[in-house]
C-alpha cells in the first residue's frame, strides 16, 4: 500500500518569508498602533490606510487580521479589557498578602 505522501508533493507555504517584527505579531503591531493613534486622535482618525502608511504593514495584510473598522475597536477594547482584569488581580493578590 502507497502512503498518500509518497504520491503527493509536498506543498510548500506561499509567499514571502515574515520579516522580523520584533518578536510581535502583526495583529499585535497593528493593535498597538491603533491604540496610539486612537488615544491622540480619536476613532475618526483611525483608517486603515493610516495604520498601514504608519506600521509599514501592508493594507491587504491588515484586513485580513480586521475586516472593518468597528473588527479592529473591538479588539482594541477586548484587549484593554484583558489589561484591566490582570492589573485587578494582581491589586487583589497585593490586598490578600497584606490582609494575612
């Protein structure tokens, strides 16, 4: 019996290599951005032509992390969520430490 990947080709990733973010990814580099610019410009300023002029990340790449505008705000506001609870737990267990 023939294994399927002795008939197959392999397939091989399409497109170019990621260049080096930092570390981060392009979700993340995009949301940070966002964040900056929705803090000292407001959500009107906020486009997605802007994001990719000011990340270098191209526009296409952008919306396929956030289709729409209102994708992209509410990841913002998700993940500023997640940086309230954690600082909240991190005062509880101080509280809880001092309490005992």
């Amino acid at each position: 019996m023939t294994k399927t990947s002795e008939i197959l080709p392999i397939k091989k990733k399409v497109g170019r290599p990621a260049k080096n973010l930092n570390g981060k990814t392009v979700r993340q580099i995009v949301l940070d951005e966002a964040r900056k610019l929705v803090s000292q410009h407001g959500t009107d300023s906020l486009s997605f032509d802007r994001l990719s002029k000011e990340t270098g990340i191209a526009k296409g790449t952008i919306l396929y992390q956030f289709k729409r505008k209102e994708d992209l705000l509410l990841a913002l506001l998700q993940a500023h969520a997640s940086e309230l609870e954690a600082k909240f737990k991190t005062v509880e267990k101080k509280i809880e430490v001092l309490g005992n």
